[in-house]
C-alpha cells in the first residue's frame, strides 16, 4: 500500500519580478532583521554585501575565506558565516558569504532547496514544516574544527578586513 503526504505549503508574493526573470525580490528576515533579498538562479550559493552584514551583526574569520565569482565576472573572495534565515515564518540556518564585490544580497539555489522553494508565475510556494536543515551548520561546525577554532574567536564582519 502506497501512502501519500499532503506537503502543506506556505505562499509569498514577490517584491518586485518580471516574467521569466531570473531574479525575484522577496522578504526574509536575517538574525530577525527583515531584509529584501534577491532569489536567484544564477548561482547555488547565498551572498549577502559587507554593508548589511555589519548592520546584522555577522560573524567570520580570517580563516573563514573562500574565493567566487561575483555576478561581474571578477573573481572575488567572501569571508562564511552562519545566519539564521527566515521565510513566510519558516527559519533555517544557512550558511552565508559576505562579500564587498556584490551589491545586493542574493539567495542562490541552495536556498530554494533548504525551504523547498517553488518559484511560480506570480509567487512563490515553500514548505510550511519542512526538516530541519542542519548541513550549513555541520558544515560551518567543520570548518572551524579544522581550523582549529570555536564560536568565541569569531569576529565581527566589521572589524574584519575589506577584501
């Protein structure tokens, strides 16, 4: 006997979209602070600019680096971080590049499949109890190991340097 489950979903508006555009603005909340952000086809990870960062209070490390490509074909560097993000009231923890190349601040399709994330005509569908999505914070927990860090030699995104 096969068995089906309803998957209850939640639905958001866009912001701002056009008709087959690969970006669609919408509202999330950051470390609780609500923030516009671009959900975007066009990469798999998420990127939030140095600037919105400070103001969010977001931690990294000089040890905490990995290079990009920024939407201008530069190749550029982001420090990681790990934010608690919230949509349609469903909160996950992702992982996060702060960069001083990008602009806006960008979900990529890691995003989409965190949240389940359906991108429609007009709005857009997530997953109203999905699991809890602990891959960003295993990945971030690992990353500090092997460098040989805790949570208490995170520093501020401010007092970093601008790369």
């Amino acid at each position: 006997m096969e068995t089906f489950y309803h998957k209850k979903t939640a639905h958001g508006d866009f912001l701002s979209s056009s008709e087959g555009s690969k970006y669609h603005l919408i509202e999330s909340y950051i470390n609780s602070t609500p923030l516009k952000v671009v959900v975007s086809t066009a990469s798999f990870y998420s990127y939030i600019n140095r600037e919105d960062a400070i103001k969010l209070e977001l931690k990294s490390h000089p040890l905490l680096i990995v290079s990009h490509d920024s939407c201008n074909n530069h190749l550029g560097i982001a420090y990681i971080c790990l934010a608690h993000v919230e949509i349609l009231g469903v909160q996950q923890q992702v992982l996060l590049r702060v960069t001083s190349y990008e602009k806006l601040n960008m979900f990529g399709n890691e995003i989409r499949h965190i949240f389940d994330l359906k991108i429609h005509a007009k709005c857009f569908t997530i997953k109203e109890n999905p699991q809890l999505y602990k891959k960003d914070y295993q990945t971030f927990e690992r990353l500090l190991k092997q460098n040989g860090l805790t949570r208490s030699d995170l520093i501020p995104i401010k007092d970093l340097v601008t790369i």
